[in-house]
C-alpha cells in the first residue's frame, strides 16, 4: 500500500469510472470553496485555506465543527459554524471590498 492508496478524510469511493474529489455539498470546505478559498496546508494545529485575492484565511477548530476566518491585514477574524458560512455571500476586507 502507498500513500497515494490511503483515502484522504472526505473524499468519496469512484462510481461509474467516475472519481468525485469535490467535498461533501453540507461541509465547511465546500462552503470555503464556494467562497473562494483554497486549501493552504495543514498541521498539529489544523487545516488552513486562503483567499489570496482578498487577504483573508481560514483556520478549522480542533473539533472541525466551525471555521475562524481572518483578515490577514487587520487581524480580524470571526468564528463561524456550518450555518453561518452558508449565510456568507461576500466578505470584505482591507484588500478587497466590492
């Protein structure tokens, strides 16, 4: 076995020859992607995801129940659950404000 046969927390088995990386559709990460952010990497303390364009990351708690997000410029973050992210339509900072 190597490591590219382990599967990865989150991602579903191949149907139909068809492989679906995509997060689950009620999740955190793809409530993130649908925002805009990417995964940047992970450690001890969690998983981090960027929106480079607007200066802002996401940072998981250790529960992976909730998402602080923070301007990277000011240092203002909030914590936010499942149901509030899905709330979110735009997120503005120092960088990017429409």
């Amino acid at each position: 076995m190597t490591a590219s046969d382990v599967t990865q927390p989150g991602a579903r088995p191949a149907a139909d020859g068809v492989l679906d990386l995509r997060p689950p559709k009620e999740s955190l990460r793809a409530e993130l992607c649908r925002l805009g952010f990417e995964y940047s990497s992970a450690d001890q303390t969690g998983e981090s995801w960027r929106d480079y364009q607007r200066g802002v990351l996401a940072t998981f708690d250790d529960s992976g129940t909730s998402v602080k997000v923070t301007d990277v410029k000011t240092n203002l973050g909030r914590t936010l659950t499942l149901e509030e992210l899905k709330a979110v339509t735009r997120i503005d900072t120092m960088t990017a404000a429409d």
